[in-house]
C-alpha cells in the first residue's frame, strides 16, 4: 500500500519535473529543483522535501506560478503543494545545508556547451621549473578570511553554501567553476580566501593558490618579457584549487585570457577545482571572449547581494567580538542602519569610532556615531523606510496607519496593506520576513500573495494602476 502510494508521488513528480526542465534554463533547474524530493501525495496534495527555508522561499519567490500550473496539469485543479523542510541539525559549524548534486562530467552534461573539453593549442614540452614542488607553493591566503568570520545572511547564503560545499570537496561538486560576484566591499574576496582556508585545512596534499588577476596578468607579461611562459603554464598546472579574484580585469587583454583559457581547461579537466570572483555577473562582463565567457557558466554563479540590516548588525558584532570590544547596542544600530551597502565601509566606520574614542577619551555613544558616520558616507543612506511606505499608503487611500496591523478584512484596508507590502518590496531591500513582520507578524507567503495581488489587481485595474504609479513617484521622491 505504501509502496503504491510513493510510487505514484515520485511518477507525478516525475512527470513534474520534465514539464519544468523544458521551462527553466538548466541552471536554475540544477540548483533549484534537483534537490526536491517528492514524500507523499494524499488525494490531489503532493508533498515535496525541501533542504532548507531558505530555499523554500527562493521556490515560492522565483517558482509559485509555474510550480502551480505544473501540479495542477498533473492533478487537476484541486492540486495543492506542501512543503515539508529539512531543519538543520548539523552544529553551527556547518552552514552547508542545500543538497549539492555530486560532480558530472560538465561536457556531457551542460547543453550550452558543445565544444569538448580539449586545450586549443596542445602545450608542448612543459619545462619543468627545476625544484619546484607543490609543497612549496605559498598560497597566497590571508588567514583572518574564514567561514567561522564570514557572517551568514539572505544576501549570501547560496554564495556561502555553495563555497562550503566546493570546499568541502574541491573539484568534486558541479559547481565548477564557482564564480562568486557581487558590487564592492559585499565580500567577494573573503568568501574566496575562506574556501581556500578551509581546503587547506581539510586536505594538506592539496595545492591551493589565490591570486588577484592582475597579478595573474602581470605574471604572464614578465614571463612573455622573460621567454617564460611555458614555466608559467606549468606553474598553474600544478594547481589543486585555483582562486582567481576580480576577473573582470581580465577584460580587453586577450593575451591573458588567452593563456587563462587554456589553463582553465588544463585544471577542469583534470577535477581541480575553480573558483572566481567578479564585480559583475558572467553575462555582464564585457571585452571577454565568448569561450571564456561560456566556460564560467559550466559550474554556478552565485551572487552576493548587499545585506539587510540585521545582517549587518550581525557583521559588526561579530567583529566586536573578536576584537574584544563592548559597544552600546544603539551605537550598533544607529552605525548599521546608516551604512547599508558596503560592509568594508561598516568596517571601518566601526574601527573609526573606536579609535576617536580612544584618541579624545570619550564615551562611545549615539552622537559620537553621528559624527564618524557622516564623515563615512556622503549622504547619509536615505533608503526609504517600510514605516514611511506605509504612511504615505494610508494618507492615499485614508485608511488609519494601524490598521495594516490588524486582521481586519475590509476592502479598503486589504488594498492598502497589499498595496504596502508591494511597495516595502520594490523600495526597501528588506526580506520577506521582515516585511510582513511590519504589518502585525504576517509571514513571508502572505507578503508573496499580497505582492501578486498587486500585480494582478494593476494588470486589470487601469484606476488603480494609476494610482500605484503615483505612489511610485511619491516614494521616489522622498528619497531622490
Ligand atoms: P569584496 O572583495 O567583495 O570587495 P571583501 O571580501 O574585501 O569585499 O570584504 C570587505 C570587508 O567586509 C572585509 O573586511 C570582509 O572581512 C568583510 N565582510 C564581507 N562580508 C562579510 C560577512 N558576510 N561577514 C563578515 N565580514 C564580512
Ligand atoms: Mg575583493
């Protein structure tokens, strides 16, 4: 009986599944939706495991509408999904809890790519650097750049689990290369030195090597100068985990990608594993060749977004910690909500503030904060606030402010409180969780709904569009 039962949930999901590979590229379908396992369908409910919360809320974020009509063409249209989630018992030591897919031959595998796996012009004769072991490969890491210093949030958790998992098992995961990106200061290189760090640490025969591009870049001119190169490839062949940090400076010398490219093919061809960092995403950087470009989307790309404020409170206490310093939790507050889009610059308005206090003798509080800050950032980051959107809501449709809060069902209320969480949306970088906290503790899926609500009720509704673009231009205001 229970045998039946499964049979026929893992068939529908089967079934599932080709329906959504033919409409998600091969990437998202990899990350997203290889790592569901179907558990059980009751009548017309099909239950499905999800490894964790975040990625559950990725599905319904990014995946509700196709989800749905998937389910609903298998089941008809009483179809509902539910979810069951993985709770993280590892210890905090081990953030990694997406389930990785374990390592594919990637030509084989990827669609995109058809070329194989071949070195462009075979390299003859490598010279043999006379003396030059692995072992004595310095590996150019900084030792302070950890997972254990690397505080978690929304803004990086694929990023982070996914360089967990690639250091877990260097070379031996689908993510391969890992290209990390992201803007400036939103770490970028320490996410990458921490893989490197902890591939050191876990496996001591493993040569790993970080190098800026520029100086990649810079060491292959001297060894064009120095008739060199083939000790340079020979060099990078030996390499077990090679981090290679900012390459979109490789753009516009192609030289260097040239000779980047083949060493690329040499190390993923033999299982060794890469990992890069960009200031951009792969598709956007610009002056590269299309077969290098082609090459980074074989493994994941995976971003870092700027963090939310709790997050950074989190960064900031972390590094209190560990500096061995107390700050008043307002300071904290008051020094995250301020600078919100770059943690170096969280950094060091921080080490700033400790060292004005020291210098002058003063008490750190919120005034001495105000003054280090302003001197941090140009304008003080005028995000508009959630509070504000709800306000300037209210006063549209006049509806009292604390009603959103409440459970009242009243139609005006209603428009005005999903109209909100529309707009929380669009204008503040908060999550999910933290909106629908704002309107009286609702979760995260009812922010969902209200956000397609919106979308749905202006697709339909020309007087309430109108009225939604007049709210726009108000908030935009408030913050231009
Ligand atoms: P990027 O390379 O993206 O410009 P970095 O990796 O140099 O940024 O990070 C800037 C600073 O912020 C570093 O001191 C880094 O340790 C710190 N940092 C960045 N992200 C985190 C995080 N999630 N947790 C703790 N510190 C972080
Ligand atoms: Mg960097």
């Amino acid at each position: 009986m229970t045998n039946t039962t499964s049979n026929t949930c893992e068939l529908v999901w089967d079934n599932c599944l080709k329906i959504i590979k033919d409409n998600v590229n091969a990437q998202s379908y990899k990350t997203w939706f290889e790592p569901i396992k179907p558990v059980k369908l009751e009548g017309s409910i099909l239950t499905i495991q999800v490894p964790s919360q975040f990625f559950y809320e990725w599905l319904e974020e990014h995946y509700v509408s196709l989800l749905r009509k998937t389910i609903k063409r298998e089941l008809g249209n009483d179809a509902r999904l539910e979810y069951q989630i993985i709770v993280d018992n590892n210890s905090n030591h081990n953030p990694y809890t997406i389930n990785i897919p374990t390592y594919a031959a990637p030509a084989s595998k990827n669609p995109d790519v058809a070329a194989p796996l071949v070195l462009g012009t075979p390299i003859k004769n490598p010279f043999i650097i006379p003396g030059l072991k692995k072992v004595n490969i310095d590996s150019q890491l900084n030792n302070a750049y950890t997972f254990d210093s690397y505080v978690e949030g929304d803004c990086n958790r694929l990023a982070r689990s996914a360089g967990y998992a690639v250091a877990s098992k260097p070379g031996g995961t689908s993510f391969n290369p890992l290209v990390i990106y992201g803007g400036v200061g939103l770490g970028k290189t320490h996410l990458a030195q921490a893989i490197g760090n902890m591939v050191k640490q876990n496996f001591s025969n493993k040569t790993v090597l970080f190098v800026p591009s520029e100086k990649f870049t810079n060491q292959f001119i001297d060894a064009l100068k120095n008739n060199g190169v083939n000790d340079f490839i020979h060099f990078y062949q030996l390499i077990d985990v090679l981090i290679v940090d900012d390459i979109q400076f490789f753009a516009n010398k192609d030289r260097t990608q040239d000779i980047f490219f083949h060493i690329f093919n040499h190390l993923h061809q033999s299982g060794k594993q890469l990992v890069l960092t960009s200031d951009r995403p792969p598709r956007d950087l610009e002056g590269m060749e299309e077969r290098l470009l082609s090459r980074f989307k074989w493994g994941l790309s995976a971003d870092l977004g700027t963090p939310d404020f709790e997050t950074r409170i989190a960064i900031l206490e972390k590094k209190m910690y560990n500096d061995g310093i107390d700050l008043p939790r307002e300071v904290v507050e008051f020094v995250a909500y301020n600078i919100s889009n770059n943690i170096r610059e969280l950094e060091g308005a921080l080490i700033s503030l400790l060292a004005q206090a020291s210098l002058n003798r003063k008490e750190i509080d919120v005034e001495l904060a105000k003054k280090i800050v302003k001197n941090f950032v140009k304008s003080i980051s005028r995000e508009v606030s959630i509070d504000y959107i709800q306000k300037a809501v209210c006063e549209y449709f006049s509806v009292q402010p604390d009603k959103l809060k409440e459970k009242t069902r009243k139609r005006s209320v209603v428009q005005a409180r999903q109209l909100s969480m529309y707009l929380a949306k669009n204008f503040t970088k908060n999550s999910l969780k933290v909106i629908g906290r704002h309107f009286g503790g609702r979760d995260h899926s009812t922010v969902i709904h209200s956000c397609q609500a919106v979308k749905d009720m202006m697709d339909t509704d020309k007087d309430f569009r109108e009225s939604v673009v007049e709210l726009e231009k108000k908030i935009q205001l408030s913050i231009s």
